[in-house]
C-alpha cells in the first residue's frame, strides 16, 4: 500500500526534521555556513587546476635549474605549488 504524501507536507517535514537536528546538536547558523563556503571553494578548486598547473611547473623548473633538484623533489614542488595556488585562486574569486 502506498501512501500519497503533498510536496507541501513533505518540505514541512523536512523542515521539522532540520530544526530538531539543529536544536538536539546545538548547530550554529554561522558554523553551517561556514562549512558550505569551505565545500564552495573546494568545489571551484577542481576547474581552477587548469589554471594553476602552469605556474607550478614553471616554479618547478625554475627551482631544479637554480639549486638543482632532484626529480623526486621537483615533482613535490610541482603538486604543492599546484595545489596552493588553485585553493588560494579558488579562495579570492569566491570572496571578491
């Protein structure tokens, strides 16, 4: 038997079911919004390595040439420098 349940009715379940989450756990308004502009920015992160995987290996080859690098430790500078940049990247274009 299936019991046929108003778009309506449902939202305001689930609304219930939210503040009830919210008054049991003690959530925070700021810290839940918090959370969603960290997802934000990590979400903006992934098309924003296409950007930023050419200054890190531009460093990377600067660096191997000026103090000699290993390959190994090329590579690391490579992914951190990556990495950084895309989240610091990420991070101003969601705040300005």
């Amino acid at each position: 038997m299936v019991i046929r349940v108003s778009k309506k009715k449902q939202i305001s379940s689930l609304i219930k079911i939210c503040k009830s989450l919210i008054k049991k756990y003690k959530i925070k308004k700021g810290s839940f919004m918090m959370f969603q502009e960290i997802v934000i920015i990590l979400a903006m992160t992934l098309p924003m390595l296409l950007f930023s995987v050419y200054p890190g290996l531009k460093l990377g080859d600067y660096l191997e040439k000026r103090y000699s690098l290993t390959e190994e430790h090329k590579r690391k500078v490579v992914i951190f420098t990556t990495i950084m940049f895309t989240v610091i990247l990420s991070a101003l274009l969601h705040y300005l």
